[in-house]
C-alpha cells in the first residue's frame, strides 16, 4: 500500500505548522487493527506520528475523536495518545492524486509503541479506569450525554443530554439502534419487542441512580493497550456521560481483558446490585449496532438479548 506523496505533503506541511519544527515524510507505514479508517505511521528519521486518513466524510469522525481524547486526557487519570501537536484536530484538504483531485482527511496522533495488556498492566487499566469514572461533572449540571454527537464504530451517536439516565439511555442508544436494524432487516416483531424495552426500561432504576460519569463509550479490547513500562493506554473514544457499569458491561462483552482488569476495578469501586441486568440492556445497543454495521451474524444474540430483558421487566 503506497501513501500518497501529495497527501504526504499536506500531513508534513500540517505537523510544520503546528509543532514549528521542519518534517518530512521519508516512510509511511500501514498500521493494523482498523476497520474504518485507514491508519499509518508516519517518520522523517527523528519524529514519529500515528496518522489515520480517509475521505473528507471522516473529517465529521476525526474531530469527534480529538474531542473525546482530549476530555479524557484533560482528566489525568489515564493516558491516551496526544492529539496533533499542541492538543489540535489536525484535517487534511483536497490534495492531487494523479490527474484526479481526492479530498483528504486526516487525524495526526502522537506515535506509541503499543503492546497488549499483560496482568499488571490490566490492573493498572481497571484503577485508571475506576479514577476516570468519578470524573462525573459538577452536581449543578448533572446531565447525561455530551455536547457533541460522535460515533460508535462508523455509527453516528446521537448526545443529547437528558436529566434521567434512562430516559438517555432509552432515546439516545437504545431505540436509535433499533429503528437502524428495522431498517437493515430486522422483523417488526423483534423490534416491536426492543421497542417494549425502551418504555420500560426506567424500571430497572428504581433503585439506582448512576453517576454521570465521564466514560470511554467503546471500551473492548481492540481498544486498549500498554506501553513497554506497563503504563495502560486507552484510545478511539466514543466519549460521553453516563453510567460507569456501560464501559465494564462492554468490557466484558467480547473479552480480550485480563482478569486483573476487572478485579482491580472492583476493588477501586464495586459495582452495584442488579448489574448482570444492566450489564444486559448496555450490551444489546452493541450488539445491535454490530448487526447494523455487519450483518445478520448478531441478530440471534439480540433476539435472545431482547427476551431476556422483557422477562425481567415483565
């Protein structure tokens, strides 16, 4: 795969710009793990920069994802790649490809040489983690959401805060996601079934009133790693406010973390009564968003999903 010489240029010229020191491209290499966008890491000799491009329709994705590095790395509690240089979303414009214009977007990240999580660094992680969740905002603004939409994989998420948690939870993920799979398949007497959830879903917080806590939003595996000394790092965000047990729920969804990450969490801050239940309801909008970006190959697992939470609401 070759990078684009004159996409080069204007990456090199951005770099220039912000940090005022000289750069130029002499290897550009593909970087793996990406199903979206295209990702590279970028050396003149000296300097390093982890990259990632697409068409001008991702510039929308790139700066959703600086903003939600950059609120989590304004915490301190966990490390994440800087943004750009100087903490700006860095996007590209139209650059030349042959006798064709193509326009260009582009992320500039600082380059961490990553490694996946070993038992300390998982430990490490689920502490980090568990400090950043009682980062929850002033009690006077104690909304749920985000100012700003974003995305969830290549799925926009729509922030709109809301007062309740359920009444975010249910007009913000869960029936956005819903209406996406009826439109992509799914059978109206499913969705009429995740449509039942949705309406009654304030039941299940009767009892419990999460925190708005500031969350990774997309925190499976593929998203998380480790320097060399151990130091957990966490990246590609899908950030907003809401309640802590929805980045362990997915956490636990796919599996990749060690164990220690989940005991180190709950020794930070144990998880209430009632979430395996939970646990269920944040995991069905990641299951029907991976039906609405995949296919058909998640519908069974949403449709025992759905009969399992109606059953608790009945």
């Amino acid at each position: 795969m070759q990078f684009p010489p004159a996409l080069a240029t204007a990456i090199a010229s951005t770099i220039e710009a912000a940090t005022g020191q000289p750069f130029h491209v002499s290897t550009a290499q593909p970087v793996g793990g990406g199903c979206i966008h295209e990702a590279w890491r970028l050396d003149d000799g000296q300097r390093s920069f982890f990259v990632k491009t697409g068409t001008t329709i991702a510039a929308t994705s790139f700066d959703a994802e600086a903003d939600g590095l950059n609120a989590l790395r304004a915490t301190g509690t966990v490390r994440v790649p800087k943004v750009g240089a100087g903490g700006t979303a860095l996007a590209g414009s139209a650059v030349s490809m042959g006798t064709a214009a193509v326009d260009h977007a582009f992320l500039i990240l600082e380059y961490l040489e990553l490694r996946s999580l070993d038992r300390t660094g998982g430990a490490a992680l689920g502490d980090a983690l568990a400090r950043l969740h009682r980062e929850s905002g002033e009690a006077a603004d104690a909304t749920y959401g985000w100012p700003r939409d974003n995305f969830i994989g290549g799925t926009p998420q729509s922030n709109q805060s809301q007062r309740t948690w359920a009444g975010f939870f249910s007009a913000e993920r869960l029936r956005p996601q819903l209406a996406l799979a009826s439109a992509n398949g799914m059978e109206r007497g499913l969705r009429d079934q995740g449509e039942q959830i949705a309406a009654r879903l304030s039941a299940l917080f009767l009892d419990y009133r999460p925190l708005p806590s500031l969350l990774h939003g997309d925190l499976w595996s593929g998203n998380a790693a480790q320097l060399e000394d151990g130091t957990p790092v966490i990246f590609d965000p899908a950030v907003y406010r809401g309640d802590r047990e929805a980045d362990i729920a997915m956490a636990e969804l796919f599996g990749g973390f060690p164990e220690s990450f989940y005991a180190a969490y709950r020794a930070a801050w144990p998880l209430d009564p009632g979430y395996e239940t939970r646990k269920t309801l944040y995991n069905l909008y990641h299951v029907l968003n991976h039906f609405n970006l995949f296919g058909a190959g998640y519908l069974g697992q949403a449709r025992r999903m759905i009969a399992q939470l109606n059953a608790e609401l009945r």
